[in-house]
C-alpha cells in the first residue's frame, strides 16, 4: 500500500504540473487572440483576460487525455532514470502492479472531469459565447428547447419577436402550430399571430392559415383579428444562425443531457450528435486509463537499455492516433455511419487491450 500510494502522489504531482503549464501556454495564446476578436476600446485588459479564463476550461477538456499520456511518459521516465522501477521489481512487484497507482489515478481524474469538470466547462462555454456574441455582434442565442415546445427570437430596431412552436423539422426552418409575439423597441406587445405552419424562406418567415390579433392598437383585438391564409413576416434569421443557437453539446452539462436530449428529439429535431457526445463523455474514464498504459508501454523499460528518444516517439504518435482515431469515430457517429455505442466505446477499449498486450509483451515476453 505504501508503493502503491507513493506512485499515484508522483503520477497526480506530475499531472498538475504538465497541466499547469499548458494553461498556461492556452491562455497566453487566447488572449492575444482575444484582443484580435473584439475592439480593446470597447472592452480593456481586465476583459480580455476574463473572456480567456472563461474560454480555459473549454480548450483545456479536449485535450485532457493528451496531458493524462505526457504525464505518464514524464512519471515513468523519472521512475527509470532514478532506477526506482528497478528497486520495485526486486521488491517483489511486478510493471503492472507499478501501474496499478497510476491507472487509478487516471480513471478517478476521468470520473471527476466528467461529472464536476464537464458542467464547469458547459457552464463557462455558455458565459463565455453569450460575452463575446455581445461584444462582437450585439447578439445571444436565438434558440431555445423547453418542455412547451421550440421558442426562436428574432430583433430589429423596431422592435422584437417572439416565436414558439410545438414542433419544427430537423434544421428549424419549418414550424408547425407556431405563434409569433410581436413587441415594439420599448417592449409592449403590438400583436399576435397564430397559424398553422411556419417556413423561413431568405429574408421572411412564410406564414400558412393564419391569423393576426392587433394588441396595440385595438380595444377588441378577437373583433378585429383578420385570417391570412399566407402571410410573409420579414425576418433576419437564416438557417445557419437557428442551426448554430443549439451551441456544440459540450456547452450542455452532462448531468442535463439526457433531459435536453429528449426535449430535443420532442421538438422534431435529431440529437444523435448529442447522444455521441454523451456516451463519449462516460467513455473518458476508460480513454484515460488508454493513455496511460500507452504511455507506460514505451517508457517502463530502463534508460541503460537505450532507445529512449524512439519509445517516447512511438508513445507519442500512437496517443495521438488514439485521439484522432478517437474524434474520427466519434464524426463518424454523428454524420449516422456508425452506431452510437460503437463510435463512443470501441476507441477506448481498442486502445486499452492494445497497450495492455503491450506490456505484457515488454514485461513478460
């Protein structure tokens, strides 16, 4: 017990620290990029640097598996060079049991990027686009799911639109039983528009069976509502921006995933990218423990023995294989040419079996 808790000390001391130093790195990067994406006069350093600690956590998740490997080849390289996997060995324990620490250490940094880290990183991912879209555009999210149906919101300086409808087809451009809340700049109500179906062509939404209510400007709106059977109402929506309100399903914590997954699916719209996205997420546990026996599997073996620069090469390019193997499956999952389980589980299971062959092989082959 003592070994094994003074591996998982080392390997979670050099894991802070490779972690340490790329937010570091990301930060300094993301800020001058910062000041290239909004107007320093509009918003001063204090900002800036606000906007990148926002945007830390969400370009610092996906590439946590790459700091989980870089760590291990640190730890075990230290190990080897102070001949301290040799003083285990005789000690009686084997490179696996040397691993177990590690690999523990690993699958436990998973469980809790998944179920604390994640929620950070879809809580500030969300803050951190409504502040940038607000300096940059003067705009937020024009899209929303709830329990009632789809609610959309389009602006102009003349006022505001409020649209809801019970469903819509898979890109949100068609509506069906869609109602449309028409206020003025200084936010009172001028009308209300219920129809049957709604389509949003370049520059308008087309309007099929519909009926107007005047709220402003009559004391008996029902007397004076007037039926259309198709109306165009002038809009600045276009498909791109409605696709693109839904945000990536990382900015969704995962703990409401499965909730917006079914509120999504009851709109009309498909969420296989967001069903991808979670399995992969209980997936990241078991990536991990992958990166770590690879990274173990090149780099047990002692420094005496030579060949170090190579093995760690060959750690290297196969962690980096695994990951972009690991983002292929997943694309291929969410385009529907593989299955859902098959894109999230297959890369991490592949890789753990792998690299645990392996060392097998290195220790007793």
């Amino acid at each position: 017990m003592t070994l094994f808790l003074y591996f998982a000390r080392r390997f979670l001391k050099t894991f802070v620290i490779v972690f340490g130093i790329f937010a570091g790195i990301v930060i300094m990067i993301d800020v001058v990029e910062q000041f290239s994406k909004i107007n320093s006069e509009t918003a001063g350093f204090a900002k800036v640097v606000q906007l990148s600690l926002l945007h830390l956590p969400s370009q610092m998740y996906p590439i946590f598996p790459l700091i989980i490997m870089l760590a291990t080849l640190a730890l075990f390289l230290g190990l080897a060079r102070s001949s301290e996997l040799v003083v285990t060995r005789a000690a009686g324990w084997s490179g696996m049991k040397a691993l177990a620490a590690p690999v523990v250490v690993a699958f436990g940094l998973g469980v809790l990027a998944v179920t604390v880290l994640n929620p950070i990183v879809a809580a500030t991912s969300k803050q951190y686009e409504a502040t940038i879209n607000r300096y940059t555009s003067g705009k937020e999210s024009v899209l929303s799911i709830s329990q009632e149906g789809l609610w959309l919101r389009q602006g102009s300086p003349e006022g505001q639109t409020v649209i809801r409808a019970s469903g819509s087809n898979l890109d949100g451009t068609k509506l069906v039983d869609v109602t449309f809340l028409n206020f003025t700049a200084n936010g009172t109500p001028l009308s209300r528009i219920g129809a049957e179906s709604a389509e949003l062509i370049p520059g308008a939404w087309l309007v099929v069976n519909a009926k107007k209510w005047p709220l402003l400007s009559s004391a008996n709106p029902e007397r004076d509502a007037r039926h259309f059977d198709v109306l165009k109402l002038p809009s600045d929506l276009t498909r791109e921006e409605i696709r693109d309100s839904f945000g990536t399903p990382s900015s969704i914590a995962i703990w409401d995933l499965p909730t917006f997954i079914s509120r999504l699916e009851r709109a009309g719209f498909s969420a296989r990218q967001h069903r991808v996205w979670f399995q992969t997420e209980l997936a990241l546990p078991l990536l991990l423990v992958a990166m770590v026996l690879v990274g173990a599997g090149f780099t047990m073996r002692h420094t005496r023995f030579g060949g170090t620069g190579p093995m760690i090469l060959g750690a290297l390019l196969m962690g980096f294989s695994l990951f972009f193997i690991r983002n292929f499956a997943q694309v291929l999952g969410e385009n529907g040419q593989l299955p859902v389980y098959l894109a999230a589980w297959s890369p991490p299971i592949a890789a753990t079996l792998l690299a645990l062959a392996l060392i097998l092989h290195m220790e007793d082959g």
